[in-house]
C-alpha cells in the first residue's frame, strides 16, 4: 500500500531543494531564506542545503550561522568538500586564520585538485604574511587552471 504522507513529503522536500537551486540557476543570486528553511525542514539530512544556507549566511556576514551550518553538512557527510572551504572563509573572515587554514587544507585533502581552496588557503597565508606558503598554493591552483592570483601576487613582486 502506498504511503501517501511519505509520497507527499518527498515531492514538498524535491519541491523546495529544486526551488532553493532554481533561484541560483536562473540568475536570482542566493535562494531566498525561506524555501531553504522549508527544503531543511522536509529534508534534514540533506547537506547540500545546509551548505547552500551556509553561503547564504557567508554572503550576509553572519559569520557564526554560516559556521553552524557547514559544520552540520560536515556532520551528515565528512567527505563533502565545499562546507570545508565555507568554513575557512568564514574564519578567515574573523580574522581566525588558523582555523581557516585548517578547513581549507581538510578541503583540499578531500580533492588534490580543489583550486578555489588552494586560492583560499593562500590567502590566508597572505594574511599571515606567509608569503611561501601564499605563492605555493597560488602556483598550485594556476596548474589547475586558476592563474589571476599568482599572476597578481608574481606582477607585485610577493612571488617569483
């Protein structure tokens, strides 16, 4: 027999998540907080929406809502890269520069190939003065594609 209280969450849940990715897709900016609440609230253990809110928090500058909620997708999926370079920008943020080089480099254990963590990271660095480890990871990302960092840092003479 078909349960039609389960049938009928599950399409409110795929509903409100296609909602939630719709406003980004088609050019609205971030989800509004409402339809990512609601797709929360039909599907908590969801992590990409915790990681979509997290980004939404980030973008508000609300720094501590943005932590509590990639640290829930974390929770739901330790594998889940992008809540990890969520969390180093948040600290990075407030000034937590350590704490932000810790989940940008968890991130970048999780995909060699993450250059927007490597970007990421080696601003932090840069905050820390740390100017080799800077330029390492803005050498590392412009081998994965990403050169404007490095070629701004090598053009103001911080890497050779």
């Amino acid at each position: 027999m078909i349960n039609f209280k389960v049938v009928t969450a599950i399409v409110i849940a795929i509903l409100f998540f296609d909602i939630a990715y719709a406003d980004i897709v088609i050019g609205r900016g971030v989800p509004r907080p409402d339809n990512i609440d609601a797709a929360i609230k039909s599907e908590p253990n969801n992590a990409d929406l915790y990681n979509i809110r997290g980004n939404n928090y980030l973008m508000s500058k609300n720094y501590d809502k943005a932590i509590q909620d990639f640290t829930k997708a974390i929770q739901i999926n330790t594998y889940y890269k992008e809540p990890y370079n969520g969390l180093g920008i948040a600290y990075r943020n407030m000034n937590q520069f350590d704490k932000a080089i810790q989940n940008y480099s968890k991130a970048i254990s999780l995909d060699p190939n993450y250059f927007e963590a490597y970007n990421n990271r080696g601003v932090a660095y840069m905050f820390l003065k740390d100017y080799e480890g800077m330029c390492s990871d803005f050498k590392k990302a412009c081998s994965l594609g990403s050169c404007e960092k490095i070629t701004i840092s090598s053009q103001k003479g911080l890497c050779k």
